[in-house]
C-alpha cells in the first residue's frame, strides 16, 4: 500500500525545507519512515566530472544506479520531468509518509506556509481557491475554511501529520 502523501507549498524564501528538516526530525523521534521529494524548476546535478558514475553516464547510460551498504542515488535521464505520482508509485513502497516540498500544481493534499513579510495573500486561498489544501503554517493569525498552525512550531504541523495522513 502507498503511504499518505502531503506537499508542502509556498512562495519561495518562506521556509519550506526549514520547516520540512524539523517536521522530519519529528516524525521521525516519532518512529515513522519518511519519504520525500524535492521539486526543483532548475536543473540539478549530484554527479560530478571525474567521478565513474559520471563518466558511465557521460558515456550514455541511461539509467545509473549507484549503490552502497549505506544508500543509493538513482540517476535516470529522461525527457521532462515524471508526474510525482509516478514517482511515489516507483520509489515509496517502504515508507509510512510522503512530504513532497512544491508541486503546488499537483492534485496532492496540501500544507501551505505563509509569512507576512513574503507575501500578504495565500496561493491556495487567493486568487485560487485549491481544493486540496487541509492546512496552513503561518507566522499571523489568519481565519481560514482550514485549519492554521504556527509556522514556528514544526511539532504541531508534525502532529497534525499524523493524525490527517498516518493513523
């Protein structure tokens, strides 16, 4: 069975993988297995010149696997980017929650963080109504049709977590 997923959405420079490296560290104190997917609009490399993955690659290979006792790092080229459920169904098989940071697009449930001095108006509540927001993290009292957190308290998000998407 795929675990729950839930993104965590905002402008950037609000604090989105901040937020994230705590309500991990939460979750995990917790002893729930964690997946979780970056989206990133630019484009990344974590291999690097000199390197035999790099150089296997910059040979042609398609699909790279690297693989240690420890982890593995999959590198897979492809001609535009894979829909993230297409990614949770390939790669999240052994973990209790998904965090996906981004995909404000996607059709997944959604934490929004909001911080007065980045933006005075909400992605999902502004112009936009999404459907699929469940809650918002913000550092501002707000009056919402879903629950507010404090975006400084990463145990309440974490809680809230849990109780919405694992148990």
């Amino acid at each position: 069975m795929t675990a729950q997923t839930v993104s965590f959405v905002a402008k950037s420079g609000t604090g989105k993988t901040t937020l994230l490296e705590k309500v991990i560290a939460c979750l995990k104190e917790q002893g729930y297995k964690v997946g979780v997917i970056k989206h990133d609009a630019h484009r990344f490399e974590i291999d690097h010149p000199g390197k035999d993955s790099y150089r296997l690659a910059a040979a042609g290979a398609d699909t790279m696997l690297i693989a240690s006792p420890e982890k593995l790092a999959l590198i897979k080229r492809h001609e535009e980017a894979p829909p993230v459920e297409e990614l949770i169904a390939s790669y999240f098989d052994d973990v209790d929650i998904i965090l996906t940071e981004g995909f404000k697009k996607s059709s997944m449930p959604k934490i929004e963080l909001h911080r007065r001095e980045r933006s005075p108006t909400l992605l999902c509540r502004g112009e936009q109504h999404d459907p699929t927001l469940v809650a918002v993290a913000s550092d501002e009292p707000l009056t919402l049709d879903v629950p507010v957190m404090d975006l400084n308290n990463p145990r309440q998000v974490a809680d809230f977590i849990v109780e919405r998407f694992i148990r």
